[in-house]
C-alpha cells in the first residue's frame, strides 16, 4: 500500500443503499481474450458492459459498466436506458465489438470498441462522442460502474485512491479489487450507495454531479467518475481486477499504457489461431459463414482458464433484473449437457483440442458413484442436486466421439465410462429428471441417451477385452430399447385427430418406486411454473416435446419409423410456430417456464416462450430423414435471459446428420 493512498473522509450517506439487483439476462455479445493469461470475461446488453467475469468464468464482479451523459441544465442521459443502440462484431473470429449508442434527438452519439487485454484481466473500451461540435461542448460526460464483487452485491466497499499521482475508483469485497480509470484523467470522482448517494442519483437530480464522496463501504455501491471531453478527441477506458489493491492498479496502468490499436491486433491474432483448422462451411452457409464462425468463437470463450476444459452454460443471469444476492447461480455453472453439446459441436466444427480438456476435466469432477451433479461451480462443488441420468451418459458419448475421432490423445477415459455406465444401470431406467429438468419419470430423451451410453461403454470394454461386461452392457442396452414404446408411448392419443400413437413427454413415475404403474395412458404429470390459480396437473399422455428425436439422433429409431413420424405430427401441431425466420418451437404444451406476459421477468412463473435451440435439432432429424434443410438461426437465445449454447451447438452440427451410427 506504500504506492496507494486513499483520498480524504468524505463519507456518502444512505447506507447500505437500496436491494442489489444483477443486469438483464438478455446478452448481445461476450467477449474474453483467447489467452489463458487474461483470466476476465464480459458481457454486453443494450448497449452496455454488464457482467464482467474474474477470476474464474463462473464469477460474475459487477452489475455494469456505462456512462451518463448531461448538459447540465435539462438533460440527463443514462445509455442503457435513454439511448438507442446497436452492436456489430468487428472481426470474423475475435469476440470484439463496436457499440454505437445515438441520443434520441440525433445530436450525438458514443461510439465504443470493446475488447480485452490480450494478457492481463482488464476490459477495454475505445470511446468517442461524435456530434455537432457546438452541442457536445455543452456536454458533460460521467462514467457509473456498479461491483457486485465476489458474485453480490451487498457488502461491497468503494473508494477514490491516488495511485502513481492519479486520482482513481476502486471498490474492494473480500480480498477482489476492481479499478477503473481512462487514458484523460477523471476531472472528479465520487464513491456512494445506490440510490441514495451515487452518482446517477446525483445527477438524475439536477443533471450536475454536486457529490464528491470518498468512501462508501459495506453496501451496495456505485462509482462515479467524470472525464473533461474538451481535453480529449476520444479516450480508452479500463476496468481491471486483481487480489490486491496494487495488483489491480498495475494491471490497469499498464493495460492503458499500451495504444487500443497495438492490444487489439493482439487480441485478433489470438483469436485466429485456434480457428485455423476449422471445417470451412461459409460456402454453404447463408451469410459467408459469419454465424458459423461467430458460434464457434463464442463457444470457445465460455471455456475457464484456470480450470482448462470446464465450459459453463452461458455466461448471463436469467432474468438478473430481478435476482439479487440471493440467486448465486445463474448460467454461469457447468452442465455436462450443456457442455458436452457444446464441445461436440467445437468437434464437429474440427476444433478437436478443446473436446478433449473438457472429457479430462469431467473425468476429474465426476463424483465416486460415477454420477455426476446437476448442475456444479467450476471447481466441482455441487450447486442443485437434482439426479439427470442423460448428464452423467453425455460424458460417456463425448469419450466415445473422441475415440472415434482418434483424438483422445494420451488420455485414457475408460474409469470414468465404467463408473458413469454402472451409474446408470443402478439408478435407472427412470430418471428423477429429464432435459427439462422439471420432471422425473421414463423420459424419451434419457432413455435414447442412456442406450447410446451402454452401447458406447460396450464398445470400450470389448476393445480392453472384457467380453463379459460388454455383452451385459448390449443385453441391457437392449432391454430398455425394446421397452421404450411400452414406457413412453400413449396409444390413446386425443391432441391430433387420427394419431392415437406417439410419443409423449414423460412417463411420470416416483424412482424409488420399485414396481411403477407402466402404462404411459395413464398417471398425471404436474408441471412446474405455473400462474397463481391455474391448472398445474394434466393427463401425462397429453403433454408432448420434441425430445423424442433423441432415438433418432442417436441411431436408436428410423427417421421413418410410423411412430417418430406421427409424433412429429403432433408436436408440429401443439408446438410449432412460425417466426420472420423460420419456424420454431415450443419446449411443451402448458409450460410456464418464460416471462411474463407483459414481458416483465420471471419468477417463479411466466409463459413459455419458443425455443430457437430446438429448431437445430430439427435440423438434424430433418438431414437425418434426408430431406434439405435451411436453418433459420437468426438470434440464438433462451428467450429474453441469456446465450444458448444448443443453438449454436445446432448450427454447427448440422454435418453429421446428428447421428451416432450405432
């Protein structure tokens, strides 16, 4: 602390602030550098900087980053929320964006480039206010930062310091420092609590920043800082992390002493070396393989740089508006579905490397009955625990991908397939969830995986020469193949006239029940999410999804067969919308897993909304039946909360005709 002295004792008032909240779940684009050393990620929404992610990719450290903007007399804009905006990638690999937010009158605009430092963990934003030069010299212009360090914000603690002869913002929570400073020296700078003593407060106000505090701690916090335009034609602003104050602002000084133009050439030369190999698919792609390539970038940036091969969900809060410190978890987890899709689709993209830290990296999470959890932060705790049989078969079907590929290195996956295949065989065939992670029961969908699964792990134990075991592993494979119509077909289907037979979503049964009522026409299934007052049980054989077309996917079932095809039908009918891009689907008829009607967030119910990942896997049943398809995957998101990774995982493989050829 000999270089770092804190500015006066001007304490802001209003302590601890109001009740924090994150940033909407909705995401225009993520970045992070390629390198393993630049350990920080962010995230962009309406314009902004929202989440930045420090150290690890599951550890969100601030709500958002943006600026306000007034004239001091009768104006007071905040960008997110005043401003039109509109994001362009600049690079075909590099997850690097310009951001121009315009004021609604057209009298100015920001223009912003944003990227990382290609070696340290600090966000850059190249920033220009372009305009009538008479009118922005009336302008003044603020930055407004929110931490939420170590994933809340509550407790956290913002100061002004003095680090080298500058005037800095810093905010600190248990051992995290973030900085922020630009290239132009803040003109003044103030530290408050939100909604109280802040700095958008202050100036929503009286449209003048009138406070300059120098601490505000234990509370939800903001810091304000503002920088002179008419000593500048355009500055770069930095954000960086660190585990000590003086780790922090090194970082950041020496970040910003490197020109914007010199950190971004480095950032895109990063980007394009792991994209060098890709399979080249911009001739037969609708836009010259710009969602393609963007898909892969973006895949490859969820991976974690201090776990190699970890890969969350996505990197977005559902719904964050409405969450606050009491909702840890978000997307930011792993999901070995969500990932094991993910790195199948960097696979079938031919970016092989990175397939492979992700099977050694479930290898040393999975638990020591072979299962794996629902859902888990990136050192291997457990966050829901909830039983998904397909989440410990996917990693099963990646080992076998890999090997089939003849690319699993050195690595020997065989102890994890053994131990995730006896899970199965011990606590299946029904699962306590399926996909949806709502509902347990004979599931289509976990049982095609899980027959995929034993056929795979056969597979490898008939290569170690262990005939016995592999020839249980088939006989078994075999009993729950010859019981999926049993189990999960109604034949007394009333949703489409003239299709008694097909598929429905689940069978629900209770696990533990060891003598289950087996007749899929029977037996209520209760839906999850549901308005007040509404109807929450319905008939099991009348609720449908598309996740039969598991069986198809993986080689179990005919894209022909009477049943798949009348199923197909029925979804069609109950499911399927049609959109300005194409056609997509719904989950399942009845759900309430969406926001709200008004548009307003969810929580704890809402309305389903289409899904876009779903319209790629229609993709694939549509190639596996040989017919040509044209994927309509235009904005690849869970509705309105986050980054789907399925979707893009969908674009990608549409190749393989999705099938496992067992």
């Amino acid at each position: 602390m000999n270089v770092t002295k804190f500015r006066g004792e001007r304490d802001a008032f209003g302590i601890p602030g109001i009740e924090p909240r994150w940033s909407h779940g909705s995401k225009d684009g993520v970045g992070t550098a390629y390198a393993a050393s630049s350990r920080i990620w962010f995230t962009l929404w309406n314009g902004v900087v929202t989440e930045v992610y420090y150290p690890t990719i599951d550890r969100p450290q601030i709500r958002d980053l943006q600026y306000l903007v007034s004239d001091g007399e009768s104006f007071f804009h905040e960008e997110k929320r005043h401003l039109s905006s509109k994001t362009e990638r600049l690079s075909v690999h590099a997850l690097e964006y310009r951001v121009t937010n315009t004021d609604p009158d057209g009298r100015y605009a920001i223009v912003k480039e944003i990227i990382m430092d290609p070696h340290l963990p600090c966000v850059l934003q190249r920033t220009r206010i372009v305009g009538d030069p008479r009118f922005l010299a009336r302008l003044r212009f603020y930055v407004l930062c929110a931490p939420h360090l170590e994933v809340g914000g509550w407790n956290n603690n913002a100061y002004v310091v003095e680090v080298g002869g500058r005037q800095i913002l810093a905010a600190e929570k248990a051992g995290t420092w973030l900085v922020v400073a630009a290239t132009v020296p803040f003109s003044r700078l103030s530290c408050g609590y939100v909604g109280q003593s802040d700095g958008w407060t202050d100036l929503a106000e009286n449209f003048r920043m009138d406070w300059e505090f120098d601490r505000a701690e234990e509370g939800n916090v903001a810091l304000t800082g503002e920088i002179p335009l008419e000593e500048c034609d355009g500055f770069t602003l930095g954000l960086a992390l660190g585990d000590t104050l003086h780790s922090a602002a090194t970082t950041l000084f020496q970040a910003l002493a490197i020109p914007f133009k010199d950190h971004q050439k480095r950032y895109r030369e990063q980007w394009n070396r792991p994209c060098r190999k890709l399979v080249p698919l911009e001739k037969v792609s609708g836009d010259g393989g710009n969602l393609y390539h963007g898909s892969v970038s973006l895949l490859l940036a969820h991976e974690d740089k201090i776990y190699p091969g970890a890969l969350i969900a996505s990197l977005a809060i559902p719904w964050g508006e409405a969450k606050g410190d009491e909702d840890m978890g978000g997307y930011h987890l792993v999901w070995t579905r969500d990932m094991v899709n993910s790195v199948t689709g960097l696979l079938a993209a031919g970016h092989a490397e990175t397939a492979v830290r992700a099977l050694i990296y479930l290898a040393t999470s999975q638990q020591p009955d072979g299962g794996f959890p629902q859902n888990f932060w990136i050192d291997g705790r457990p966050y829901w625990s909830g039983i998904q049989l397909d989440e410990v078969a996917f990693p099963i079907l990646l080992a076998w991908r890999l090997y089939r590929e003849n690319a699993l290195q050195d690595f020997d996956p065989y102890p994890m397939v053994m131990r995730a295949v006896s899970y199965l065989i011990r606590h299946g065939p029904a699962t306590q969830q399926e996909r949806w992670e709502e509902a347990g029961g004979y599931s289509p969908a976990t049982l095609a995986s899980n027959i995929a699964a034993l056929i795979c792990a056969a597979s490898f134990a008939r290569e170690r020469g262990d005939q016995a075991t592999a020839q249980f592993l088939e006989d078994y494979a075999d009993f729950l193949e010859c019981h999926i119509e049993a189990w999960t077909v109604t034949t007394d289907g009333v949703l489409v006239p003239g299709i008694k037979s097909h598929f429905i979503r689940i069978h629900s049964v209770n696990v533990h029940d060891m003598c289950p009522n087996e007749d899929p026409n029977s037996g209520m299934l209760a839906i999850a999410n549901r308005p007040p007052g509404a109807r929450w049980e319905f008939p099991a054989k009348e609720i449908v999804d598309a996740s039969f077309l598991e069986l198809v996917r993986y080689g179990i079932r005919k894209p022909d067969d009477p049943v798949i095809v009348d199923s197909v039908r029925v979804v069609d009918e109950v499911l399927k919308v049609e959109t300005a891009f194409g056609p997509c689907w719904h989950r399942y008829n009845h759900d309430g897993y969406g926001q709200r009607e008004d548009g307003g967030p969810f929580e704890g119910w809402g309305k389903g909304r289409a899904w876009p990942l779903l319209t790629g896997e229609r993709g694939h049943y549509e190639l596996a039946a040989g017919r040509k398809v044209k994927l309509f995957i235009s904005h690849v998101s869970r509705p309105a909360h986050g980054i789907c990774h399925a979707a893009y995982v969908g674009a990608c493989r549409v190749r393989e005709a999705a099938t496992l050829g067992l």
